[in-house]
C-alpha cells in the first residue's frame, strides 16, 4: 500500500477531486494549509507591497493498493497542472498496515 501526500493549488481542487472519483479513488482526507514559496519578492498593488511567499494550498492524503498508485498519481498531474511556478508537489510513502476499526478487518481490502 502507499500513502500519496499531495500539495495542490486550492483553485485545482475540484479538478483534482473529480480525477480522483473518476479513477476509483473516492476517498481521502485534506486539510487547507498555508506553505511557503521559492519567491523572495511581494507584488505592489495601489502603492501597497504584499507578500507572496505566504501561499494558501490544499493538502491532500490518500492511501492506495500498490495497483492504483500510478493511477491515482497520474490523475493528480493531470488534473493539477498548470505548468506554471506553485503547481505543488507529491510525495510517496510506504504504509505497512491498514485495519477498519469496525470490523477489524485489516490489509488492502479494507480500503475498498
């Protein structure tokens, strides 16, 4: 099984979403969070210099079968791309086990 870690740009989100649903992910977890950048300047506005190295994202955590993780990671690209500088970043981990708590259940069964 793997974890697949997703920072995406939150006005992607429902691309990303419905990408997910569509290749049979239709469950993960996301949090809003706030990271910061690569770029060291703010931009001026009416005379007024705000920061942009403060960047509002949308974290995402999927756990997925060995078998959809190339799936699920081509969705996210596809869906999440702009091609411009802040698009995001995934990350990959290895998860030992999962159980369901109400069954007891525990494997890559539990998460279908």
């Amino acid at each position: 099984m793997k974890k697949i870690e997703a920072i995406i740009r939150k006005s992607k989100f429902s691309s990303v979403k419905n990408a997910l649903h569509d290749v049979g992910v239709n469950f993960f977890s996301y949090w809003d969070v706030t990271g910061l950048g690569n770029e060291k300047e703010g931009h001026v506005y009416r005379g007024v210099t705000y920061s942009t190295s403060d960047i509002q994202r949308r974290y995402l955590s999927i756990v997925v079968n060995d078998d959809f993780e190339e799936v699920t990671i081509n969705a996210i690209l596809d869906s999440a791309g702009t091609g411009e500088v802040g698009d995001g970043k995934i990350f990959i981990s290895t998860i030992e086990e999962v159980y369901r708590i109400r069954t007891k259940e525990k494997g890559g069964q539990t998460l279908r």
